[in-house]
C-alpha cells in the first residue's frame, strides 16, 4: 500500500472515532426521560402495594384464625387469589404492565451505554450519572443518611470521572 494510501485509512479511522461523547450524553438523555416515563406510575404503585400487601396479610392471619376455630384450612394459592382478585392488587399490576416498556427500554440503553467506552471526563460524568441513578436514590442522598459504603464509592466514581464535570458532581453531592 502507498504512502498516501496509509495516510488515507489513518485519517478516515480517526475520523471515524469520536471527538467527544456526545453519543453518551445522548444515552444519558435518553435513560432519564425513560426512567421519568416508568417512575410516573410508582406513588400509585406503591400506594397500591401496600393496599394489597395489608390484605394479604389481613388474610392470612384470618385465614389462620379461621382454620384454628373451625379446621378449614385454606391454601396458600386461595388466599392469594383472594389478594389477587381484589381491585387494588388488578390496578397494581395494570400500572407495573404500563410501566414495564420504559423500564425495558431503559435497560437496553443502559446496556448500549456501558458498552460505549468514555474517552472524556463529560462521558465518564454521564456513565456515573446513570450508574448511580440504577443503584437506588440511596445513592444519590446529599444528608446524613448515606451509608459510609455508598459515600465512599461515590467519591470514588466521582475522583475517576476527574476534570471539570467530576468537580461539578462533587459539588451537587456536597
């Protein structure tokens, strides 16, 4: 191959590698307008949950009650028919089904993410963002309520994401 040959694939392969990571701030956008999407179900998912959890467990201890007084034993799988055929419980899983394509879709993207290699402290910025986020909110905790474990590794993601968007992040977590 030429010289200018050579030259010309160089120049074409780095061309073709990115400059920055706008593609991981793109994922980034796109994880948290799913995870904004699925997380408008859980106030009522969980006001439901703890709905059908109660009954479940009014039934059981009546369930137990009843077979004591009287030796009527019911099964496991009744009672939870009984929980389940409540209206609470059929509007929960409702909801957990509307909200199951965000959170799918969600994962995908993450798993496209963390497959992209982060060449700049923006794109190691955005890839902690969402790790943090998928962790639990008790990661993203700015008081006294953060386990030392937790504090300590997120200070140690932040340290690596280094540069300017590693000192915003230790600000927003300060």
């Amino acid at each position: 191959m030429a010289v200018g040959a050579t030259a010309a694939v160089v120049a074409t392969k780095a061309a073709a590698l990115p400059a920055d990571d706008s593609g991981l701030i793109r994922l980034e956008e796109e994880i948290f307008e799913q995870h904004e999407k699925a997380a408008a179900y859980d106030d009522e998912i969980v006001r439901l949950s703890a709905i059908w959890n109660a009954e479940s467990h009014r039934l059981y201890q009546e369930a137990l009650a009843e077979e004591h007084r009287r030796g009527i034993y019911l099964s496991a799988q009744e009672r939870w028919k009984l929980v389940t055929d409540i209206p609470e419980c059929i509007e929960h899983n409702r909801l957990c089904e509307l909200q199951e394509p965000f959170v799918t879709k969600m994962g995908a993207i993450i798993k496209q993410m963390f497959a992209t290699p982060a060449h700049t402290a923006e794109g190691r910025r955005a890839k902690v963002s969402v790790l943090l986020r998928v962790m639990g909110d008790e990661w993203c905790h700015v008081d006294e309520k953060t386990e030392y474990q937790e504090l300590m590794a997120r200070s140690l993601l932040i340290e690596f994401i280094g540069g300017e968007p590693g000192e915003a992040m230790r600000d927003q977590f300060a």
